[in-house]
C-alpha cells in the first residue's frame, strides 16, 4: 500500500506502525526494513510530526534473472495535539524498527487532587 504521491513526484510506502501510552509516555514503533540509520529524517514542524526513511537499491554484478527487491521510501505523518512535547521525543533504531518517544507535557498530565 502506497501513500499519496508526494509534489517531488516520489511514492512512499506507508510503514507499520504501532503507538502505545503509558503514564505519560507515548510510544510508536515504525518498520523500516533494509533502511540505514543514515537514511531516517524525523521532523517535527507545527503539529505534524514526520518520519521519512530511504532505502537505496542494491546493485549485484551480472544480469539479473529476477529482481523483486528494489530501492523503497518509507514516509508516514502524524498530528500532534497541544499535549505532546515537541521538545523532548526521543528517537531509537534497530534491527529496521524506529522507536519514537513522545513526552507528555507536565501541564497536560492528569493530577490527583486531595480531599480536605
């Protein structure tokens, strides 16, 4: 499944994702198999936080009999809401899975309040 053609005329495919909360802490995990450390961008611009990955194609010496594995793009966009830190997310890579850690801001957290 491919994402919507972006204006330098490039397709992405749209990485697996999962996103978990816990206490405060958000948590997203993306697949981005075969994509080098050099090859993520994360940026965070407004709300929308953006991940983009490059996964150049290989090149074998001979003729290709068959060739299924080609270079790819990951891209996938999220909205942040008021909530979430844009300056404290903190970014992991291994094994092709990014892992993003988005802070919930202090304000935005829910407080007990004491009964007198």
């Amino acid at each position: 499944m491919y994402g919507k053609e972006i204006a330098d005329g490039d397709r992405y495919r749209i990485p697996a994702c999962s996103i978990c909360e816990d206490e405060g802490i958000v948590s997203l995990k993306l697949e981005m198999p075969g994509v080098a450390k050099e090859g993520l961008e994360i940026k965070v611009e407004g709300n929308e936080l953006s991940v983009l990955g490059r996964r150049g194609a290989e090149r074998e010496s001979g003729t290709y009999l068959l060739r299924e594995r080609r270079g790819e793009s990951y891209r996938k966009l999220f909205t942040l809401d008021e909530s979430i830190s844009r300056d404290k997310i903190d970014a992991a890579y291994a094994n092709g899975i990014l892992s993003l850690t988005l802070h919930v801001r202090e304000a935005a957290k829910p407080r007990r309040i004491a009964i007198a």
